[in-house]
C-alpha cells in the first residue's frame, strides 16, 4: 500500500488564513492572550499580572469551544493572581469571561453596563457559553 506524501507547510502561514476565514476574532483572541502569556510580571504595588498555565490552558479550550463566528473581536487583560478576562462588547451589550489561575471560569451578560446575568461555567459547558454568545451577536 502507498501512503501519500507528506505535505510540509508551515503552521504559522495556515493557522492565520484558516482562522480568517472561519472565525476572524479567533486569531485576535489567540494573538493577545499569547502576548499577556509572554510579557506578563508581577508588578509591585498592582499585582501578579501573569497568566497561570490553568488559565492559558482553560482560555485556549473556550475559545474552542465557541460556535458563534460573527463575534467582534474580544479584549483580554490579565486578572490579577494569574487569570485571564475576555470581554465582548456589540453595541450596549456585553459578556465577559472571567478565568482564574485555577482554570475555574465565571461568565456574565451586561447591557447598559448593568448586570443582566452571571453564573459560573462548570467543566466545558458548550450550551452555556455559546448562549451568552448567542444573546450578545442578538443585539445586531
């Protein structure tokens, strides 16, 4: 049996186009959360801004997750003691996530910056988190 050959390409030129096309926030979202992974510190005074291996690794599996693609492109910020927060903004709507240093993930619905709903995101609920999503593309 002949196996075909092996097709080398370099990740890094595929990984841009493919997620582009499919999801353009995805790239976006990866981008920043490997620059707060990389220039992360423990600032005196402000906290320890760096991104726990729980968080990075439970960050990467949301944005996995998420089946919505028309999302805007979201905004990541160290949280301090080694999480992450992601927040989508469309019009007077809002949902951030919010991703400890022990990977345990809070989410919650803002319109009018006023609370709409909060709950936490046990394991890898796909239905939970594609809702919030769902709810924040509905403002359009």
């Amino acid at each position: 049996m002949e196996y075909p050959k092996d097709i080398r390409a370099a990740t890094s030129e595929l990984v841009p186009t493919s997620l582009s096309d499919s999801a353009p926030w995805l790239y976006s979202a990866l981008s920043q959360l490997h620059e707060l992974e990389r220039f992360g510190s423990d600032v005196r005074g402000v906290g320890d801004l760096r991104v726990s291996d729980n968080a990075s690794t439970k960050t990467r599996t949301l944005l996995s997750l998420i089946e919505v693609d028309t999302l805007p492109p979201p905004t990541l910020c160290p949280i301090s003691g080694g999480g992450v927060g992601m927040r989508w903004n469309v019009g007077r709507r809002e949902v951030e996530f919010t991703t400890f240093a022990s990977g345990s993930t809070v989410m919650a619905k803002l319109e009018n910056s006023q609370l709409v709903d909060d709950s936490d995101l046990p394991g890898n609920q796909i239905a939970d988190l594609n809702s919030y999503l769902k709810w924040l593309v509905g403002a359009r």
